[in-house]
C-alpha cells in the first residue's frame, strides 16, 4: 500500500521513517511527521525507523495508523513552527477546517484514533479527539447523552441507582 | 476481581469501555460543570468519574474569583501568634468573612473567606491540598499584624526606600492542611526571608546552592526556571553522603541549633572548599564561635591538643553541643539554661560514680571521665572551675546565690488567704500518702509507696508560688499565682480528671493525638462549633480557661 502524499515537502531531502501497523502494512512518512508522536520521537531521534527497518506498532490497525499520518503530515509543518507563533490567519483556519472535518468520523474509528493518540502521545491530537467526545456529550440529557454514546440499557437496578444520582445532581437540570 | 471490574465498565460504557479511564477523564475535564452533572447520570462507571475530587477542585479554580467550601464548619487547630494562644476557631470567629489568597495553580486570583476555607481544609482529601498564601493579610486583616514582630536580626527593611505602593509582595501568612506545600523551587525574589511556625508541622529540605536535590530536573531559561520531577526521586532519601537538610518543623522541633548542627557539619566535612562560607553560618545559627573558644580554654586547661581545622565544628544532634577532638568527647552543657545544665552535668557525672562504685560491667563500654567543671566567662574571658557534680559549686554560689529549698518558700506569711485552705489540705494529704497509694491498689510498687514521701515537699505550700504585683504590695488580693498545679495525679477520683496530665505531657498539647486516643475509646472529641449551644454557655465562665479547655 502506498504511504499517503506527503504534501509537497519544502525540504526535497526530508528524512522518512518506516512505520509498521499491526495488520503489516508499512507506511513510509517524514521524520518531522512521525515525531510528532511522543512515543516515536525518541526512537527516531536515535536513528531508528530508517532503512528498511522500520518500527512495528502492534496496537495500531492500518485504517487508524493511516489516520493518524493524515493528521500528523497536515500539523507537522505548524509544529516545526513551535506551534506556529507567526503562523497567518488563513494558516490556522485552514488547520481548524481541517481539524473539524477530520473528527467527522464513524464513532468507532473515533474511539481507535483516541487508542491511538493515547498510546503514542500526539498531544495535538489526543485533545482533537477528547474534545470531539466532549462535544457529543455537551447540552444533552443523561437519556441522549447514554444514545449518543451507546451506552448499554440500565438494569433496573442501577436505573434506580441512576435516579439517586439525578437527584443528587438536580442542579444540572436547571 | 478483575474481569468483574471489567464486566461492570463493559455493561455500563458499551463501546466507549475499551478507553482507559485517563483518557474518559480528560474528556470529562472539557466539560463545563452542568455537562458533567448530566454525564454522571447517565451512567455508573461515568459516576464514579465524575466524581473525583481533584476534577470538580480544578473546575472551581479555572472559573476563578472567590470559592466556596460547601460543608460543616468545625476547627478545634491551635495557632499560637507570638505569644498569645488564638485558636483557629477564634481567628476564624475574627475573620471568617475576610478572604483569603488561595495558593495559585491557575491564572486567576483566587480567594477564599477563611471561614470557607477552614471546613474545605477539615473536609478536603486532596492529594495536593489548596493553601492559603496571602501577601495581603496585613491589609485585609490588620490585627494581625499586632500579632507578631520582626526578629531582631532582620529588623533592617531594605524596601523602606521605596514607596509604600512600589513595594513587592514581603510578607505572607500561610495556612493549610496536611500534604500542603511547595515544591522544590528557588526563592523568586532571591531573597533572604524569616519564617515562623505558628502552629502544626512542617518539612523543610534545603539544599546547598548550585546543588539539585535527586530526581528533580531543573530546566532553565533566562526567564524562569522549571522543575520536574522523576519518579525515582525517592532516591534522595537513599543517598548517604547527602549534604541537604531535611527536617519536619514543629514548635517541638524548631529548624534551629540541633538539626542545623548536623548539618552544617557534614558540610563542613564534606566541602572543605566553602569552609569560610559554612563557618560564617555556623557562627550566625549556632554560636560556633562561642562554642570554639570554651572548646579552646577547655583543651588548653586540660592540655589536651587543640583541636584540628577538622573539629572545630560540634557533632550529633544531641540537645548540647559535643566535640570529638583527637578520639576525646568535650560535651558543653548549654541547652536549658544554667539551672538546667547543671543538672544535667550533675546526674551524669552521678550516674558515672555510680557505675564506678557498684562496679558495673557498663563501665567498659562508656567513655572514661578525664575532667569536669565550669566554665566562667569574665573579662572577655573563659575560665575553667573544676567540678565533681558534689555540693554546690562556689562559682555557682557567687553569682546566683540558690535560695534555701526548706520552708521558706510558700510559708504561712505568704499563703493568700484563700489558698491556705487548700495547702492545708494538702498537708494532711501529704500525711496520708503512703496509705492512700497503698489503697490505691496493687498498681504501685511496694518500693515506690515507702519513698513517695520523699519526693514530695516538706510544705505543700511548696507547690504554690505567688508573686507580688508591682501596685500593690503586701495586698493579697493582688497576688497571682504563678504555677498551675495539677491535682489530678494526687487522687483517686473521676478518670477524666488524668486526660489533663495526660494531654500536657503525654501528647504535648497536640489536639490531634488526643482526638485519636480517644477515638480508639470511641469517645468524641468536643468540638467548639459543633456543640454551639455548650460553647455559648461556656463564654465568659471560667470554662473558658486554658486549662479546662485541655481539659
């Protein structure tokens, strides 16, 4: 499989690792891309990834790995920047559209983009994701919040103790 | 366990289950309050997450501006101030509505009316507990500025040539529970500060400049310097050669003399290079000086060698000042002042004698007694007087003539009228004593009932001692008395009455102890506010002394 376009790259001679996902398959991608990860930073610093080696990630499918990498090449030229200080308006618009189209996403390949943030520290990303569920739950009932989110219908037992805590948080209900 | 912990997550979170909880926290944590409320109903596992404290404690802070503790109010902490005892219980009666600055973890400026503060201090579990840190008590609550004084030593205020309002924040009132506190950071002012303890416990680690205590990582930039911790710091506490201090600072244990003698001698030792630095300190925090010059007189009057560039600083921590010069121990007896020292040298070089006369094997294992005296300071001078712990020492006699112990003090002339009543009780008590232990059951030894009477006084009215006002002279009614005596340990009677002993000597006056012995009596611990009704009733009545408050 094709790594994704890296868009055009002002640095022709950009160093590229290899990333391996769990299904093995190889994703080849930009060094400044990849450290955007936590996890992966320090092994690309020591020169690893490079070559034909390339660095399994057993916790990561290639469907969310590819993901991942689409978010990490559209932020890693900002965060070349230091966050981009003297990024233009424009610049950072265009990141925000991207962003919010980005978590625009079925809810489950949501939920393995949070494993996958989480388990190799993209701080970027790990608050896009959080924010995303946030948003799923603000200005909704306990009812729509439990849809949305498909959690599993209450016994009757927790319903009741459920309606313990509805009473306990009265003041959330105006 | 595990798989049932599991099972539940699974149940109550469907899909959402395979998240760890860190990450449903950092999701909860982007939620405005009302958000959360809902959250927490609408599942168990989401209940139990959105109901930890630290998560609702940063949503209060990060919305700012005054706080409120929801909660019973009750305090029974003692803060002395100076000299005079105030409980919180009565700083916060004084200033419960003033607010507070709240230590600052966030932008904003919070703050926090004491009186909120104290039951969000009695109520709290946090792991790292709010603190008030304020720099303007002085000017919200100006009495109590009444309370205290500036030690001599740093009297010299070196913003006085600034204008009152150009001044930098230069004096702090700090309050908090158990786990409050800084982190290890460098002074931001770089400034040289006292502080006192008014009440409660505090650890101080200090470290020498330059030096970066074990597991913390300073990053620093011109602007401001960063530390960060590992989770190895932990080691600190196994290096052996450590040259930081560390010491719990109470008002039973104040930073002072002892534990910054063990210090500054390691320092001594182990960086001979800031000797003339260690040296200057030494001289400021425990009279090295002082000590050096007795430590020289003593060794020239016993020709033993003086001591080495390596001994001139006292070792151990131990209550006096004890040198180790050339394998001989000199101990300077200090501490207590001289009344004190006295019998301190006293029943040492009696339990030497001891030893020597029955013979003891322990002998061999302590330390032979070449020499013992006085050292007298006159003309600039010391002068050693030899003394073998017998009599009273002339050098003692002549400059503070003793009072003859028999029967002079307390004598009937001096008894206000209304104490004779009592001392002649007492008396009689006396008389009885040895049947009255006896009575008292098999609890006291044989040995000890045929010498209690020796240890008591000729004359009760030995035990009370009244001082003459100034106004008035020979005008009884004028006379207080100036010891408190405690009866409790003389009777049989109410067992409540031994809780008084028992909390000065026994736990020192620390409430919290007492709270928990009788707790594991299952008895409450009367609480000012929570018995509003009693605290009324006991307001100006002479249940409202210390002692019966001990009580």
């Amino acid at each position: 499989m094709a790594a994704p376009e890296s868009g055009d790259g002002n640095n022709g001679a950009a160093r590229m690792v290899t990333l391996i996902s769990s299904d093995n398959t190889r994703f080849e991608v930009e060094a400044a891309a990849a450290s955007l990860s936590q996890t992966l930073q320090l092994t690309i610093l020591d020169g690893g990834g490079g070559g034909g080696d390339g660095i399994p990630l057993p916790n990561v499918d290639s469907a969310t790995l590819s993901k991942v990498l689409e978010y990490c090449i559209k932020h890693a030229p900002a965060a070349a920047n230091g966050g981009a200080p003297n990024a233009t308006a424009v610049d950072r618009a265009e990141l925000e559209r991207f962003d919010n189209e980005f978590v625009n996403i079925d809810q489950s390949v949501l939920y393995s983009l949070i494993m996958a943030a989480h388990n190799l520290e993209i701080e970027g990303l790990q608050s896009l994701v959080a924010k995303k569920v946030a948003d799923m739950i603000k200005g909704k009932s306990p009812m729509e919040i439990r849809r949305t989110l498909g959690f599993p219908d209450p016994t009757p037992e927790e319903q009741a103790e459920m309606n313990a805590h509805m009473l306990e948080y009265g003041w959330a209900y105006e | 366990m595990e798989a049932a912990g599991n099972g539940r997550r699974e149940a109550a979170l469907g899909a959402l289950a395979v998240l760890p909880d860190e990450v449903l926290c950092a999701v909860v944590d982007l939620l405005p309050p009302a958000d959360i409320g809902r959250l927490a109903c609408a599942s168990s596992v989401m209940y139990i997450l959105c109901n930890e404290e630290p998560l609702w404690m940063s949503k209060c802070l990060s919305i700012g501006g005054p706080l409120e503790y929801k909660g019973l109010v009750y305090v029974q902490r003692i803060i002395t101030f100076g000299k005079s005892l105030v409980s919180l219980m009565q700083l916060t009666k004084d200033f419960g509505e003033v607010p507070f600055r709240i230590s600052q973890r966030s932008p904003q400026k919070i703050s926090m009316k004491l009186k909120d503060y104290v039951s969000y201090m009695e109520l709290q579990h946090d792991e790292d507990p709010l603190y008030i840190f304020d720099d303007k008590f002085g000017e919200s609550a100006p009495p109590l500025l009444e309370d205290y004084s500036v030690p001599y030593l740093f009297q010299e205020d070196f913003f006085g040539i600034l204008d009152y309002d150009q001044r930098p924040a230069f004096r702090w009132l700090i309050i908090g529970p158990e786990r409050s506190g800084a982190s290890w950071h460098v002074d931001p002012g770089l400034t040289s500060a006292w502080n006192t303890l008014l009440c409660g416990r505090k650890r101080w680690a200090m470290y020498p400049p330059g030096r970066v205590p074990g597991g913390v990582t300073v990053h620093e930039s011109l602007e401001n310097q960063v530390f960060s911790y590992d989770i190895d710091f932990l080691s600190q506490f196994l290096e052996k050669e450590r040259d930081h201090y560390s010491s719990i600072w109470s008002p039973t244990n104040s930073i002072g003399q002892r534990e910054a003698r063990e210090w500054l001698r390691r320092l001594w030792v182990l960086k001979p290079e800031l000797r003339e630095l260690i040296w200057k300190g030494a001289c400021l925090a425990i009279s090295a000086d002082k000590w050096y010059s007795c430590l020289e007189e003593i060794c020239a009057c016993h020709s033993l060698p003086l001591p080495t560039e390596d001994e001139k600083l006292p070792v151990g921590t131990g209550s006096n000042p004890v040198f180790i010069v050339s394998g001989n121990v000199i101990k300077i007896y200090a501490e207590g002042g001289l009344g004190y020292s006295v019998h301190g040298l006293g029943t040492e070089l009696e339990f030497y004698h001891l030893l020597q006369k029955i013979g003891s094997p322990l002998i061999n294992h302590i330390p032979e007694i070449i020499a013992s005296g006085f050292l007298e300071y006159k003309d600039d001078n010391y002068r050693t007087v030899p003394w073998d712990g017998k009599g009273i020492p002339d050098v003692l006699a002549k400059h503070y003539p003793l009072e003859e112990m028999t029967g002079e003090v307390g004598d009937a002339a001096t008894v206000p009228p209304e104490w004779k009543e009592l001392v002649f009780t007492l008396n009689g008590r006396k008389k009885n004593v040895k049947k009255h232990l006896a009575n008292w059951g098999s609890t006291v030894p044989q040995i000890l009932l045929e010498k209690a009477e020796e240890y008591l006084p000729a004359d009760m009215g030995f035990l009370i001692k009244f001082v003459e006002s100034e106004k008035a002279d020979g005008d009884l009614e004028q006379m207080n008395a100036i010891h408190i005596i405690d009866f409790s340990d003389l009777s049989v009677g109410d067992p409540l009455c031994d809780i008084i002993p028992l909390h000065l000597d026994v736990f020192r006056g620390d409430n919290d102890l007492l709270r928990e012995f009788l707790l594991s009596y299952q008895l409450p611990f009367l609480r000012g506010e929570s018995n509003t009704d009693i605290c009324k009733s006991l307001q100006n009545s002479k249940f409202s002394r210390a002692s019966y408050r001990a009580m």
